[in-house]
C-alpha cells in the first residue's frame, strides 16, 4: 500500500458544506470513500493557514489514489494536493542504486 498526505483547501460552498454537516460527517465521508476504493483511513487533522484539512491514507495503488483525487477536486467543493510520503528504508534503497547521468554543459 502507498502512504499518501492529501491536503485540501475549501472552496466558499465546500465551507459552507463543512459548517452545515461538521467534521464528524466530513471525516466519515472521507473514510467511506477511501474504503471504498480499497484504502485506509490513517488520520485527519482540520487547520487553517495553506491548507484546511491534511489526510493522511493508505491505498493500494496509484490509480486508486488518483480516482480519489480526481472525484474530488471535480466536486468544486475543495481543491486536494496528494502527496506520496516515502519511508526511511526506500529512501535508503534508492541512495544505493547507481544512476548513469550526466548533468547538462558537463
């Protein structure tokens, strides 16, 4: 499974969704339509600054994760960036392979 951030920044009707219904309904939503996809819920957190809400999912691949994200950004209600969150140990894999490069002009 693919660990992915997803934050999302409310657009004037989805605040106005959110205050009518309340985080609990929002979060409940969120999480059936994650599940329904095959994925999990990890945790959200409301804020306000950049974003609005931050989601942290697991799902069981990419194309998963974009449906998700396609559907939601087409609501209007509120505009999602997904973010894939890479661990400690593939981040060490990828340090180990050798890459065959060269930079422009060198």
């Amino acid at each position: 499974m693919a660990k992915l951030l997803v934050t999302g920044k409310y657009t004037a009707e989805g605040t106005k969704g959110l205050i009518k219904e309340g985080g609990s309904k929002r979060k409940a939503a969120v999480e059936k339509a994650i599940k329904g996809l095959g994925g999990k819920l990890e945790s959200i957190y409301y804020a306000y600054g950049d974003a609005d809400v931050y989601v942290v999912i697991d799902m069981p691949d990419t194309s998963s994760a974009l449906a998700l994200s396609l559907v939601v950004n087409a609501s209007g209600a509120v505009h999602v960036n997904t973010i894939p969150l890479i661990t400690v140990e593939e981040v060490d894999a990828a340090c180990k392979k050798s890459v065959d490069y060269r930079a422009a002009g060198a």
